[in-house]
C-alpha cells in the first residue's frame, strides 16, 4: 500500500494489487532460490510498508555492517528491525552510523569501489563515515533527477570481481558522469527508455541479471557480455519507487 509519497514515484492515490504485489515478491524470493542463492527474510511490521525494500536497511561488507539511518521520518523506524536481525544473526561489527545513509539504496560494491549517491538521500558525510568503516575507497556520485534518487535505481554492479556496471548517465551531475567513464569506460549505458523502467534496479550474481523485465532494451547488450539476464515483473512495486535491487540487501562475507 502507499500510503505517503517521499519519491516521484509515489501517489497514494494509485491503487496498490496487495496479493498481486505478495506474488511479484514471492517470485523473486524463489528465483533466488532457484538459483542456489540463500535468501533471509525480515518481518514486515505494521506502518512500515516500504520496509519491502530491504536494500535500504543496511550494507555489508566483509561481513561488516553498516546499518542505515533513514531521510524521511516515515522510514525511520525500519533502521531498528534491520538492527536486531543482524544481532540476532550474530553479526559482530555494526555500526550505527551519525549520518544518514539508506543502505544500499545509495551504497554499491565493487572489487576496487564502494560507489556511493547522493543529491536526495544520503549524506555526503555518511560517505567518509562508510570509507573509515569499510576500509575501501568510496567514490561519491551526485544524482541529479529526482525520479533516480537512490544510487541503486541508476547504477547496478554486474560483475564485483571484473569491476563491471551499467548504469544511466542521466541521472548524474556532469562531473560524476566523468567520473564514471573514467572509472568504468567499458561499463554498459542504459537509455532513457530503460531506465524509466527502473532497468538499473537490478541483482547480478555476476552471471544471472535479475532486472524488471520491461527494460527490455538491456538484455541483448546483457547477454552479448555473457550475462543471463532473467526479467521479473514487479509492476506493484514499481509503485513504490523500487524493484529487483530495492528489495534485495545482498550479506557480501
Ligand atoms: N518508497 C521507497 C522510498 O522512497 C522506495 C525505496 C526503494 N529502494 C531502493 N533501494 N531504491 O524510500
């Protein structure tokens, strides 16, 4: 249900399919699965409905997390229940962080980079805070249009050990696109057209792309990379701002 709207994406008024929404979930939970993956899960509490997108909750790193704290106030309480699970899974380095950060929403992982958004959620300042903590260099990118406003609906990590993205440069301010292709001048450039359908909002596991399936101009360029790409229909979450990525946090040990 949206029930507040704090994204572009967002309209209350637009009516939410609930079992259709539960469905769209359930499917990518179990094409996980089916791939061999282990997924977790954290339990929905009542008032929190964008806590489906668990991405925000947290990054981790080595087995390191860094918890998030939220921009808006009608998030702020999903930081708590991402907190007690990774204590209750016996996480041993957590950190609450003093600025705020909305996990990997704004926070992605490579080999060499933790590349990390800005512009309409994290702040700048959570950056030096990932950088002390991880002990990884974090590359601070500027998002300019507000229907992109979370690093992760702009730019997806393929390949964590090669280094390899695709990403959309329109969402990003002139000298982060430099900085991009200077970084990733092989990297994959997403149009217009799918980026819109929030294509970027993507998982690899480095050789499945779990991407929304409408972004349908990505999947020749995916597989001409060697990738196998595997569209998912989570039109309802769409209407919360997310899809593939935002409702996946990935627990890199
Ligand atoms: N409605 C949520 C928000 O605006 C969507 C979050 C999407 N998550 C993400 N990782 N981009 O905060």
């Amino acid at each position: 249900m949206v029930t507040y709207s704090i994204n572009p994406w967002m309209d209350p008024a637009k009516p939410v399919d609930l079992p259709l929404a539960m469905t769209q979930w359930e499917d990518l939970r179990d094409r996980y699965r089916a791939l061999g993956h282990t997924v977790e899960l954290l339990e929905p509490l009542p008032g929190l409905p964008d806590m489906v997108y668990a991405a925000n909750g947290a990054t981790v790193v080595d087995g390191r997390v860094l918890l998030a704290r939220f921009a808006h106030p009608e998030r702020e309480g999903e930081a708590a229940a991402h907190h007690d699970w990774f204590r209750s899974a016996g996480y041993a380095s957590v950190h609450e962080p003093a600025h705020i950060n909305e996990g990997e929403g704004d926070f992605a992982v490579t080999s060499s980079y933790v590349l990390a958004g800005r512009g309409f959620r994290s702040s700048p300042l959570s950056h030096g805070e990932a950088q002390e903590f991880f002990g990884r260099p974090v590359i601070g990118l500027d998002l300019v249009d507000p229907r992109y406003y979370h690093l992760d609906t702009a730019l997806s990590v393929l390949d964590d050990a090669t280094d390899d993205v695709m990403y959309y440069p329109g969402a990003f301010s002139p000298g982060s696109r430099a900085v991009l292709a200077r970084l990733f001048p092989d990297a994959l450039r997403a149009t217009e057209r799918d980026a819109a359908f929030l294509g970027l909002n993507a998982v690899s596991d480095g050789r499945h792309v779990l991407l929304p399936q409408a972004a349908v101009g990505l999947f020749e360029p995916l597989r001409d990379r060697g990738y196998e790409p595997i569209g998912m229909d989570l039109g309802e979450l769409l209407k919360g701002g997310g899809s593939v990525k935002c409702c996946t946090q990935e627990l890199r040990s």
